[in-house]
C-alpha cells in the first residue's frame, strides 16, 4: 500500500469514529483485525465484531471532536501516528466519570495493513493527561 492509501484508510476509520459510525469504523478492518487498546482490561480484542463492540461503548461514553495528526511516519506495511485527541466525556473514561468535561490528550495509533484494509490497530492514550484532566471535581459540579 502507498502512503496515502494508508492515510486514506485512516482518515475514514477516524472520520467514522468521530461520527459515531461504528459499523463504518471497522468496515476498513479485516475480518481477523486486532484491535488492542494497550493496557485495556479486554486486553486485545481480535475479529472486527469485537472491535465494534470496544468502538460502541467507546463512543457511547466519549465524543471526538477532533483528532489532529502531530506525526505520522509510513513503512512499508504499517502507519505510525501521533494525534491530539480533543472532546467531551459524557460517561466514564479509563475508570473516571466525565460529567461531560472537555478534555485534551496525545495518542498514538500503530496502524499494520494487509489486502487493502487495516489489519491491526494499537493504541497507547495519555492516561495520566486524561486522570489529571477528569480526576479533579468539575467546579461546575462543585458548586451545584
């Protein structure tokens, strides 16, 4: 795959996954996709149904509003990318209530391809970033 069939595939998991699209965001997976979230409970999750499952809890708690590329580097076969990830967390996010809170966090997605199509995905999330950033009382809340 060339560079940009990559960042093609990319742009519409991410594009389908910001839309709260999950079927459209695993439609880009191959059918034996792992799906790891490093450090998750589930620890990986391996087929596009599993993957789906992760994606339809993971936006019925969180929504992105954007996902903004800070690196990429391409190889032959894989897809290194560093976004910020910025939104709101209505529900529960690594364990802590959102209350609907705004936050900002780095991310970084490795991106291997096999047939056209995205055959794994890790993730690594700045866990203390987003801690820091739901760990303390909304002041809103506070005050209530």
């Amino acid at each position: 795959m060339t560079p940009q069939d990559m960042d093609r595939l990319i742009a519409r998991h991410i594009a389908a996954e910001q839309a709260g699209d999950t079927a459209a965001a695993v439609a880009v997976y191959t059918d034996d996709v792992v799906h790891d979230v490093v450090g998750a409970p589930a620890g990986p999750r391996h087929g596009r149904a599993a993957a789906q499952e992760f994606y339809d809890d993971l936006v019925a708690n969180i929504a992105t509003e954007t996902m903004v590329v800070t690196q990429c580097h391409h190889g032959a076969e894989h897809c290194v990318v560093e976004h910020e990830w910025t939104g709101t967390v209505p529900g529960e996010f690594l364990g802590f209530a959102g209350d609907g809170r705004r936050i900002t966090f780095r991310m970084l997605h490795v991106f291997a391809f096999r047939d056209g199509r995205i055959s794994r995905e890790n993730v690594w999330l700045d866990g203390a970033a987003i801690a820091a950033q739901l760990a303390t009382p909304d002041a809103a809340a506070v005050a209530r």
